[in-house]
C-alpha cells in the first residue's frame, strides 16, 4: 500500500522536502507518517501521482527526481503550477 511515508523514502525527500513540494508543513507530514492523521484527498493524489507517473528506467528516474527536487526549491508544486496557469492565461489571453 501506497502511504506518504513510502512515497517520500521512495522519492528519495526528507520530511522538510515532502512538505514543501506539496505545500504542507513538515509537521503535518510527520502527523501523516505517525498515523495520527491522514492526508486530504487531493494530497493523497497528487502524491500517488508522482509516485507512479516516475518512470522506471534509472537514469530517467534520476532526471524526474531531480526536477522534483528543484521544484521544492521554487515554491513546490502548487507554485509550479500556478506559474504555469499563469503563463498560459497570458498567452492565450485576449486583449
């Protein structure tokens, strides 16, 4: 069974790094781990998501980590993709 514990040691993250990619505070993280309680349901998405959409080969693997990796450390992914809307509302948006 897929548990944020077993997503975060196999994404390779501490607690802190978890945390941050997914918008939450490392103590809620911990709270998750220890049981006492248990992520909302998009986390708990969003987290399986990552977790599965990796891909197998190791060296892709490594490149899809460290992209993860660097988005923690520009906001997490809630920040990535809202920059990401962003730039698609300005595209597309009509003057």
């Amino acid at each position: 069974m897929l548990t944020p514990a077993v997503i975060r040691t196999d994404l390779g993250l501490t607690q802190a790094q978890f945390a941050s990619l997914l918008g939450h505070a490392t103590s809620t993280v911990a709270r998750w781990e220890s049981g006492r309680t248990k992520p909302c349901p998009l986390s708990l998405t969003v987290m399986e998501s990552i977790q599965t959409a990796l891909p197998v080969d190791q060296a892709q693997r490594a490149k899809a980590l460290d992209f993860l990796r660097s988005c923690v450390k520009n906001g997490g992914l809630y920040a990535l993709l809202g920059k990401a809307f962003s730039a698609v509302l300005d595209r597309y948006a009509t003057p």
